[in-house]
C-alpha cells in the first residue's frame, strides 16, 4: 500500500474541523493534569465534580478517538476509492430506488478499505464515520445522502428507507464544511438478513441559501428520498457509490 497520503482539498477540512475542537481537545488535556494533582484540586480548580468531570472525559476520549479514526481515513492514499456507475443499474438501484444515474462518484473510505460500487464489508468496518470525497461546483452548496433500502431485509424492505446519514449546505468540494442534519448511524444488518445494499449520494442545492434543517434522530425509518429531493429542488445525484455491508 501507498504511503499515507492527503490532497490539499482533504488537509483543509481536516484543519477547519481540527479547529472547532482544538479548544475543549486542550481543555480535556489540561484537566486530565489537573486530575492527577488530586480530585480536590481539580474541584476546586474546574469547579465540578467527579461525575461531571468523568462524563467530560468520556465525550474528549471519544473526540480524540473520532479523530485518529477521521485522519487515518483520510490520508490513505488520499480515498482511493472508485466506481463504475453501470453497478447502480445492475444491483437494481437504477430506476427502482434513485431515477437517475449519478454522473460521478463519491469517494468512500473506511479506515484502510475503500469502496468500489458494490464492495462488501463486514459490519465491524463500517463502524465509524467514512472519509468523503466528491468533486462539485465551487459555486454550489451540496447535500450528502446515506440510505438502506433494504431494512429489515432484502425480502422484505418495509421499513425502507433507513436513514443513516444527511449532510447539507456543502460548499463546493469542501464536505467537513457542511451541516449534519442526521448523524452518521453505522449500518447493522439483522443478523439472519442478507447483505443490506447503503447508498451514498451527492446532490446539488438549487440556490445558495444554507437550509440548516434538523432531523430528529430517533426517526429513521421510512425516509423517502424522492419526497426529499423533490421538496428542496435537489439537482442530481450528481455523485454517488454504495456498498453491501453484512452481520458479523
């Protein structure tokens, strides 16, 4: 394998996001010093207490470890991943599930392995935030899309479609710039189902007026990605890849 290896385009989003967490990062890091000067100090000093400061540990630990996980991603020979895009008519998301063909490809990367229209993971490796990359207008804001058409199973999808991720208002190229409106969920296949099929998709926003909406989180199900598309005038996709991802 290459070595390690970011563009310009991915060192920038790296920086902008390394930004917004560079500060409560330090604090976690300072206080962790103040910890081992003895909890009185650390009370009296941070003015909370122990169960508060164990609870901020865990979130910090979890930033850090989101971090490792969103660089390593990134850097590996800067998202190799590929597509070719006559996959989404073969595997039946072309007409059925997305009208349209996307007209280029979204990078895909999970930690070391990244995917080519159709790979197949083991559950365990989708676990975390993939790295993104797409090419886009400058000009324009874009919105990410990451579905299961396929839940519960492939047999019998009514609950389809699964939300698992929505990211608006991404100008240009410049994904860690934009609004998640629904967190990244990884994906989890029941166990006795086959391989679920999770869609990525990239479409362009008709003016360049940010949306800033919010899903509620605890409502996945039953997302209609035409009834989304249709109601902001999404343009697209205007990228896209999508994977098969199996229970351990």
């Amino acid at each position: 394998m290459n070595n390690p290896k970011c563009s310009d385009e991915d060192a920038k989003g790296i920086k902008v996001q390394f930004a917004r967490d560079f500060k409560v990062i330090s604090s976690f890091v300072t206080n962790l010093w103040k910890l081992f000067k003895g909890p009185k100090y650390m009370k009296k000093a941070w003015n909370v207490d122990i169960i508060q400061y164990k609870k901020q540990c865990s979130i910090m630990t979890f930033k850090l470890v989101n971090w490792i996980l969103v660089i390593s991603s990134l850097c590996i020979a800067s998202l190799e991943g590929a597509c070719n895009l006559k996959k989404f008519r073969e595997k039946g998301i072309v007409p059925n599930i997305v009208p349209d063909l996307p007209t280029s490809v979204i990078k895909v990367q999970y930690t070391e392995k990244a995917l080519d229209c159709g790979t197949e993971l083991p559950q365990n490796v989708t676990k975390f935030q993939p790295g993104i990359s797409f090419t886009g207008k400058n000009e324009k804001l874009h919105t990410l899309v990451m579905f299961d058409p396929d839940a519960p199973t492939p047999e019998d999808p009514r609950l389809a479609n699964y939300r698992h991720w929505v990211v608006e208002d991404i100008p240009g190229n410049n994904f860690y710039d934009g609004y998640t409106v629904s967190s990244y969920l990884a994906p989890d296949p029941p166990v006795t189902s086959d391989a679920h099929r999770y869609i990525f998709l990239i479409y362009e926003q008709p003016t360049n007026k940010k949306l800033h909406e919010t899903f509620d989180d605890e409502k996945r199900t039953k997302f209609k990605l035409n009834t989304f598309v249709q109601k902001r005038k999404l343009i697209g996709p205007v990228a896209g890849n999508f994977m098969y991802v199996h229970h351990l």
